[in-house]
C-alpha cells in the first residue's frame, strides 16, 4: 500500500498545484475585473471565465482535503473510542461517504457526455466546457481514489499521515 499512497500522493499534490493556479488566476481576474470597473471600463466574460476557474479551485481542493484529513469529521466523538474502534469507525464512514461520491461522479460524467455530444459552450467567449466537465470528473475519482485508501488505512490499523 505504501506504493500506492506515495503515488497517489504525488498526484494530490500536482492536483493542488494545479487548484492553486487556479485560484490565483481566479484572484487576479477579480482584482483587475474590480478595478477597471471602478474607473468605467468593464470586460464582457469575466463572469464566464470566473465561473469555469471555479471549477478546478473547488475540485481539486476537495481531493486534498481529503488527502490531508481536513475534510468534516466528528473529532469530539471519534476520540472517546478505543483506537482500534476509532479507525474502524473512521474507515467505515469514509468508505460510506465514498459511495456518494460515486454517485456525484456517475452524474457528473453522465453530463459531461450529454454536454459533450451537444458541443457546449461557454456565452460570449464560446469557450468549450468539456474539459473543465472531464476536469471536475477527475478531481471527484482522484477524490474517491484517496478516500477509499485512507479508509483502508483506518480500517487496516495503519497509521494514516499527511
């Protein structure tokens, strides 16, 4: 497993990057996008282009919240566990929460292909929007990769580190 997890953690890591990237760029579209407006002058699309950077920033935060343990646990009840029961209990609600996963990423690649066929574009910038769909679908199984190997991990006894 610890071929597995170093991969996987490589390829968080490169995923966060690449989320990084993508808030700044989102930061810098909103500072110029405010300050040209304050002095009259407004670019059509910037809304567009703020709602498709969201897309990686969000998703790809997901996957290392969930990679690093940040995602929303009830600490307060785990800790009065013994540390086998803990882990159990843990890996068994992160597999369990992996299910719903799935089921966002079914519906999220059903889309993508309806989306996909139909040749969607973004308004005004006619940008496509398969690949950010695809990247959105990626970032959820990367998600659910790194969720069921940490659920193992607890399962398993395994110290799970960051």
């Amino acid at each position: 497993m610890t071929g597995i997890e170093t991969l996987l953690g490589r390829v968080v890591r490169g995923a966060a990057a690449f989320g990084v990237l993508s808030l700044l760029a989102l930061m810098g579209l909103t500072v110029v996008t405010v300050v040209f407006r304050a002095i009259g002058i407004a670019f059509p699309g910037t809304y567009v282009l703020a709602e498709l950077l969201l897309i990686p920033t969000v998703t790809l935060a997901l996957a290392f919240a969930a990679w690093d343990g940040a995602h929303t646990k009830v600490d307060l009840l785990v800790q009065t566990f013994r540390p086998r029961i803990s882990g159990l209990s843990q890996g068994l609600m992160l597999l369990a929460g992996t299910v719903f996963w799935g089921f966002v990423a079914y519906a999220a690649i059903e889309e993508a292909l309806r989306r996909g066929r139909q040749g969607e574009v973004t308004p005004l910038l006619d940008i496509p929007v398969a690949p950010f769909r695809w990247l959105m679908v990626a970032a959820i199984c990367l998600m659910i990769a790194v969720c069921v190997l940490r659920g193992a991990q607890f399962i398993a006894g395994r110290k799970v580190g960051k």
